[in-house]
C-alpha cells in the first residue's frame, strides 16, 4: 500500500503532492513501483494534526481518485468524505477512528466497499499524551474485536474487513516494539492485518534518525511485519518496501 498525503501538514511529506498533477504522477510512479494499493488521504492524522472540513477533504482527493485506476483507498474518518470518494472511484477504506463516525459502517456498506480498522488511543490531537496500557496488546485486540462486531451489525462482509493494530497512534516507542514482537497475536481475529511503521517518530526514537534518514529502520520493521504474518504494508518509499515484502514474504514461504 503506497501512501499518498495531499495535505500540506502530514509528517512525512507534507505539502509535496497538494497540486492533483504532482499528486497523480506520484500516485502512478507508486504504482509503477509495485504498490497494490494506493492510499489517499485529504488530513493530516500525524500527532497534534488540526482538523479539516469535509468539503475541504474531498476537494483535495476527489479529483485525484477520479483520475487514477487501479485500487484506491481512501484514508479518512468522516463518512461523507468516505462516500464522495468511494462514488470517484475508491474501494476500500482506511479509518484510523475505526468507526467513529457512526455514519461511516452503513457508508462503507452500502457501497460494497472494504474497510480498514485500526486502532487510535485518543484522538489526533491528545494521542501521544502519556498513552499506558496494561497490556498492549490484548487491550488493542479487544477494541478491534468491538469494532469488527460493530462493522458486520452495519451491514460489512467479514471478507472486506480488516484490521491495523495502529503503529503510533497513541503508543510510546516501547509500545510500537511489543506490538511488532507479538504481532502474530492479532490473527486471532481471522482477519488480513495491516502494519504501517514506515518513517515514523519511533524508528527516529532508536536510531536517532531525521524523517528523510529512516528507510532502512522502516525496511528492518516491514521485514519483521512480513515475516510473522501481514498481509499489507503502507509505505511511502514503495520500490524499495516492495523488495523487502518480496523477499520476506519468500522467507516466509
């Protein structure tokens, strides 16, 4: 899954694909590249992010779903942005909130689309606050189950869901480790497992590394994720991941 920010304000590369044209070749190099999916989101979800209108969100994506084929997700938690960009073109759904807007599991539904579930500890403005856990990972597991039952009661098939476990959303660097470590842990769910680690701040945390200088800590973290069992990866460097995947998932074969 290649990502694709057209925001001015996401962490990684904010601003670089604000213009649909930039955005669209970015999008077809990604593809080019090797992504399966490409990932589009309107709003920046980064640790301390402001909040967008959702006619602003859909003016920046809209057109950029339109004009590219292939498959599309489109990375949001508001059920109208979800339903503009699944009627341009989107198949799958990317929330962070996990159905938060109540609205968004008829939306997803109703257009026989897929949906990403992931799990967020707080909201984008106060996650990174002290997040503490008793146990990471059974705490995330039981929210995701909730949220997959709340997903097949609004009308989802359990083939179009899936699930993320929310590397950096809410988690302290030692939180991000354990999740890697046991990740084998959430196909309990019987669900594909989607893992995105690629430049965040906790590779930063170990390695000491600015954002442009994290490729291969996020090589190392998309080689481990692989290797005990996602089934999708959402990078920004795709050529390179693409590669790594590749051969992981070879290993693992």
């Amino acid at each position: 899954m290649g990502i694709l920010n057209v925001t001015p304000d996401s962490f990684s590369d904010g601003g670089k694909f604000v213009d649909s044209t930039r955005a669209l070749r970015q999008a077809r190099k990604m593809q080019k590249w090797g992504a399966d999916i490409i990932d589009i989101g309107g709003e920046s979800t980064r640790p301390g992010a402001d909040l967008v209108s959702p006619q602003e969100e859909m003016d920046r994506v809209c057109p950029v779903i339109e004009s590219l084929s292939g498959l599309i997700s489109i990375d949001t938690t508001k059920s109208a942005v979800a339903a503009a960009a699944l009627a341009s073109g989107a198949k799958i759904v990317n929330d962070v909130s996990a159905l938060g807007d109540p609205k968004m599991g008829k939306t997803v539904a109703q257009a026989g689309a897929s949906i990403i579930l992931m799990h967020r500890k707080g909201s984008a403005k106060t996650m990174q606050r002290r997040p503490r856990y008793r146990d990471v990972v059974e705490e995330i597991l039981s929210f995701l189950q909730k949220r997959v039952k709340r997903a097949l009661s609004a009308g989802i098939p359990h083939d179009r869901i899936m699930v993320d476990p929310g590397i950096g959303f809410g988690k302290t660097p030692e939180h991000n480790l354990e999740i890697l470590t046991r990740l084998e842990e959430f196909h309990s769910l019987e669900l594909p497992v989607v893992i995105g680690t690629s430049r965040k701040s906790f590779l930063g945390h170990y390695l000491d590394r600015t954002v442009e200088k994290r490729l291969f800590g996020t090589a190392a973290t998309v080689a481990v994720s692989v290797l005990r069992g996602a089934q999708i990866v959402r990078v920004h460097d795709v050529a390179e991941m693409r590669d790594v995947a590749f051969m992981s998932d070879l290993l693992r074969s």
